[in-house]
C-alpha cells in the first residue's frame, strides 16, 4: 500500500515540479507562451523515445546502452529511404528495422548469456558503424509532411501536434503491453529473475521482446530525429546519458521491477524546460551542461536518500 | 568443487580455464597476433620480408605504447567492478587531467601542474565515493553524471586559458614516446604500477575487502566492514588511477583536446571484462585486464589494416568485443 502510494507521489512531485519549473520560466521570460511549449514539446521528442524505450528494459532488469546508437540508424534509414519512396512505406520499414535490432540485442542477451550492459556496450559499436555504412556523411531528406507532422498543432488552437505524436506513439506499444499478461511477465522478471522463472515465466521470451520493444522506441525517436532536423545524422546524439538520467529521475529503480513510464516521460520535460531557462537566463551552454549534470546528481541522491533502500542490485 | 573422472572433458577443461583465466587469453592474443602475421607478412616477424631480426620490436613496442593508457584506464574498471561497481568518468578525469596539465605547464611550471592535474582525479573520484558509499546512488549514474559535469567543467575551464596556450611538458613525451632498450619508457612506470595494482587486489587488506563487498554486501557489513570509507578510498583511487593514465596518454599524443582520452572509455570496460573480471563484483583479475587490453589493441591493428570503411571497422569491433565475451562466458561457465 505505501510502497504504490510512494510510486505516484514520486510521479505527483514530478508533476507539480513540472509546472512551477512552467511557472519560474514565465517569470523570467514573460514572452514564454505557447508557442515556447510547442517547440519544447518538439524538441523534447527524441529525448522521450529513448527514455521510454530505456525504462522498458530497465523495468525487466536489464540496460541498453545502444539506445542512441539504434536511433541514429534509424534516423539514417528513414533519410536514405525517404529520398527514394513514398513516406508511409519507409515509416513502416524503419520501425521494422528498429523493432529487428532491438530483437537482435535481447536474442544475443539471452542466449550468449554475456551480462545485459557488456552486450549492449558491444552492440552500441554495432550499430554506430551501421549508421556509418549507411550514410557517411549526414545526409538525405524527410518528406515533408513528416515534418509537418510534428510541427505547429493539433485541432484545437494551443494543442502541440509533437505531444500528440508522443503520447499516441508510446501508448499504443505500452498500454496493451502493460494489460497483458507479457506486461506482468516483464515486471516480474525485472523483480526477481529466479522467482519469475520458477513460476513458470518465459524469462529469456519476456526480456527479448522488452528489448524490441525498446528498438521500437527507438526507432521513433530516430523517425522524430530525422523529421526535426529534415537529414540524417550518422554520429549518434546525446541520449544515452540523458535517457538513463530520466529513467532513474522518472522513480524506475536501476535492477528493474518497478516504475511506470509515466514518471520518466515527465522527467525528460523537467529536464529540457530546465535547459530552457538557462537559456532564457542567457547561461553560457558550458555552464548548463555543469548545471544539468549537478541537478541529475543531486535527484539521484536525493531519490537514494530517501527510499532508504539500496538501488544496487 | 569436486572434480570426478566421470565429468565430460570439456567441463573439466572450463573448470581449468576458470581457475587460471590467463591461459585462454594469452593463447587467443597469440592466435590474433599469428592471424595479424598472415594477413600481414612481416608485420611481427621482419625476418619473413627479408628484413632483420626475429620478432619486430618496433612492432611490439607500439602495441604495448598504446596499450599502457588502456590497461590503466581498465585498472579503474577492474577495482570498481570488484565491489559491483562501475567508473564510467574515468575517460573524463583522464581528458581532464591531461588538459589542465597542458594549460598549468605553461604557466606556472611542470610539477605543480601535474599535481593540480592528479588533484583534479582526486577530487572526481572522492565525489564518486562520497555519493556511491555515503549517499548510496547506483555507480553507473553517479560516474556518469559526475562524468558529465566534469566535461561541462572542462568546457568553462578551457574558456578561461584559451590565451594561454598549451605544451606538453617535455618529461611527458619522453614517457610516452621515447625508448629505452627498443622498449617504450611508459613500460617502466607501468610495470611497477600493474604490480602495485594486483599486489593491492591480491595481498593487501583493502584488496580483500573489496572482494568481500562485492561479493555479499551485507555479510561483510555485518562482519564489521565500514563500507563507506571502502568505497571512498576506491573511488578516489580510481581517479587518481586515471587521472595518470591520462598524464600518460597526453605523452602519447602529444595534443591535448576537449575529447582526448573519452574513446577509451568503452574499450576501457571491454578490456576488464575481456580479461575476466566479472561486472557483478567478487571476481577479477588485473593481469587478464591488462591482457585484455592487448587484444583490443591488436585487432585494431588488424582491422586498421584490412583497410575496411570506418563504420565495417566500428561495428566489427563490437562483434568482437561480444564474440570474445559469449566464449569467455562459454567456456568457464562463469558471468
């Protein structure tokens, strides 16, 4: 009972920290509106796939080190293929290709059985040199619907079109996965390996389809790469700190078995609308960087304090 | 651990290489070396292009220059493994440490810039251990994130100096690129480092206590084991462990950069496991690390030499790294 109240206030407070941070920009950029949001929404977007795609393989117990590595050969696929055919098609393969690596990792995971962050630290090699066989130098184009597609908004006057993607793209993996019986399988892995196994959980099957679920993720946030930038870029991006920063601030606990996907989605916001108010604030970026890494710390150990439990495994 | 006559003999075999893990690394860094010599007539073995001498000591001599840098940075993997730890801003502290060196030289000498620049090392890994033994954050976050905030650090720091100008402080280019007796003279520092290193792991009090912590946290907690002053003193000696390594590479080099010890990193990780030590503490060795780290090197080498487009040779690599794992963990049975 306490430990699932402590899960959503952990959210709540992620919340509530949320709009102040919303409130503290306003102060001091009183021009901050909602464009200023549409475009934090935007460029939040490849952030939040990662992220996502991070806490589903941390939650059944591993790490995947190759976040941004897959997603910068995804962003290259979809650029390359984009140049050549239709959209819809290239969409579609490039989630294949995404959902294909992210299998490729699990089935290497289970049946080398070489310990989850070896793995994936080899295939992070992998896969760079992928995205660099496929294109060398940045290159190729998006359709331009593509980035229409996360740009300006949706219906109604205010609604960012890039939140719409976001919450439709990952809710429509997760909330079945999360009501099936695989869901309870990935969670129960995650808890206590051993455990799962002896009650009858296909562990090696559940952590290789949470490792493609992870591609998947993955390989939206290339596609939203791609379109936010109109190319493709060979040299994978920041993400891999920046995912596994939002995963732990997000309540997930590093060994896995507990926290949502909610919590982290909302640590990826904090995180970037704090880079914003730096910015507003006219901070030299180097001294940003200092900031984010010393705000990511300090949760941490905040979080660790806390809980007064051991995160290590 | 009962070894019957009935086992199969490739079981006994596995439990052999477990118990001495050196055996298989050392046979397959010679595989790859007699691999290198086919691919490449004369490479290690002058005396087959007509040329003098049996084995190249030039050749050799590069491999193990190159090395050095790696297997000490794989030192940090190795003693923050012991305990299930990981340092992940030892390719950082190393950049740090080699950039502040080569900024403070010009200024305000040779010796107390390589102090200030140890100093540096000191103070990352004492944040580590305070955060990873007091505060109680998983390593992997808390190396990372004391990582990210060194190169943000850096950044500002390389602000300020711009006018300044950098050299590289002649007594660290003799280490790194000159030679004594046909062997590079970053070997001598490292000889008695790695033995310093494994006599630590093997014959010191600190050393079994890290076996002991990352073997059962709680049984050596209840055994009166103050755990936080363990780790501290752990992480602060991995800086500093790496805050040398990256005086060492600067020698090497001889350029220093915003990024210049930051590939190592990863391959820094391969190296220690590679040779042995296990991710989830109570189990490693340095020598396989060290031994690790001439792997690596070698089939960079080779794969230089193939000639092959950079992305075939990074991803390459990488199958390697897990081929040579999944067969390690094959053969012994062990994670």
């Amino acid at each position: 009972m306490t430990a699932s109240l402590g899960k959503h206030a952990w959210v709540l407070g992620l919340l509530v920290l949320f709009l102040v941070l919303i409130g503290l920009t306003k102060l001091v950029q009183p021009s901050f509106s909602l464009a200023g949001i549409e475009s934090l929404t935007r460029a939040a977007l490849p952030f939040a796939f990662a992220t996502a795609g991070m806490a589903v393989v941390v939650i059944v117990g591993g790490i995947d080190l190759s976040v941004a590595s897959m997603m910068a050969v995804c962003a290259v696929t979809a650029a390359v293929l984009m140049e050549r055919m239709a959209g819809v098609p290239a969409i579609l393969i490039v989630l294949a290709v995404g959902l294909g690596m992210g299998l490729i990792n699990g089935v290497l995971i289970v049946l080398t059985k070489v310990p989850d962050i070896v793995a994936t630290l080899a295939m992070l090699f992998v896969w760079e040199g992928t995205a660099l066989l496929i294109l060398n130098t940045p290159g190729g184009a998006t359709a331009d619907w593509v980035e229409a597609g996360i740009r300006g908004s949706f219906l109604i006057g205010w609604f960012p079109k890039a939140l719409v993607v976001l919450v439709v793209g990952i809710a429509l993996v997760w909330v079945p996965l999360r009501r099936s019986k695989l869901g309870l399988s990935i969670y129960a892995t995650g808890s206590d390996e051993t455990a799962a196994f002896r009650s009858g959980v296909p562990v090696g099957r559940t952590k290789i389809i949470a490792y493609g679920i992870c591609g998947l993720y993955c390989a939206m946030g290339g596609l939203s790469l791609a379109a936010l930038t109109g190319i493709g870029e060979p040299v994978p991006g920041p993400y891999l700190l920046a995912s596994v920063a939002a995963v732990v601030l997000g309540g997930v606990v590093l060994g896995g078995g507990k926290g949502g996907l909610l919590g982290p989605i909302i640590a990826v916001f904090i995180l970037r609308i704090i880079r914003s108010i730096l910015t507003f604030l006219s901070v030299d970026p180097n001294v940003t960087t200092i900031i984010e890494g010393v705000i990511m710390v300090a949760v941490v150990m905040l979080g660790a304090a806390l809980t007064h439990r051991g995160t290590r495994k | 651990m009962s070894t019957t006559d009935t086992d199969p003999p490739l079981l006994r075999l596995g439990r052999a290489m477990r118990d001495n893990p050196l055996i298989p690394l050392v046979l397959f860094l010679f595989a790859l070396v007699v691999l290198l010599e086919v691919l490449r007539p004369g490479i290690v073995m002058p005396i087959r292009s007509g040329r003098d001498g049996l084995i190249s000591t030039f050749w050799v001599g590069n491999l193990i220059k190159f090395a050095i840098p790696l297997a000490m940075l794989a030192a940090c993997q190795v003693l923050t493994m012991l305990t299930a730890g990981i340092d992940l801003s030892a390719g950082i502290v190393a950049t740090v440490a080699a950039f502040v060196c080569a900024t403070l030289s010009s200024i305000w000498g040779v010796a107390p810039a390589v102090l200030i620049a140890l100093a540096t090392g000191l103070v990352v890994g004492v944040v580590n251990g305070v955060g990873v033994g007091i505060v109680r954050v998983h390593p992997l976050i808390m190396t990372l994130g004391t990582g990210l905030i060194a190169t943000g650090c850096l950044q500002v720091y390389q602000r300020l100096v711009i006018n300044a100008g950098a050299e590289v402080p002649t007594f660290l280019s003799w280490l790194g690129t000159g030679r004594t007796l046909g062997m590079p003279n970053g070997l001598y520092l490292f000889v008695p480092f790695s033995v310093f290193v494994i006599w630590l792991m093997r014959y010191t009090g600190f050393g079994r206590l890290l076996f002991a912590l990352g073997s059962n946290e709680n049984a050596a907690k209840l055994s009166g084991v103050r755990s936080w002053q363990v780790y501290i003193a752990l992480y602060a000696l991995s800086g500093l462990i790496a805050a040398l390594a990256g005086l060492l590479y600067l020698g090497i080099i001889r350029q220093p950069s915003l990024s210049l010890a930051n590939p190592l990193l990863l391959p820094s990780v391969a190296a220690a496991v590679i040779g042995g030590t296990s991710i989830f503490g109570g189990r490693g060795s340095y020598a396989g690390a060290i031994v690790g780290a001439l792997i690596l090197r070698v089939l960079d080498t080779m794969l230089t030499l193939l000639q092959m487009p950079e992305g075939a040779r990074t991803a390459l690599f990488g199958l390697i790294i897990l081929a040579v794992t999944a067969l390690y963990v094959r053969i012994t049975g062990a994670r």
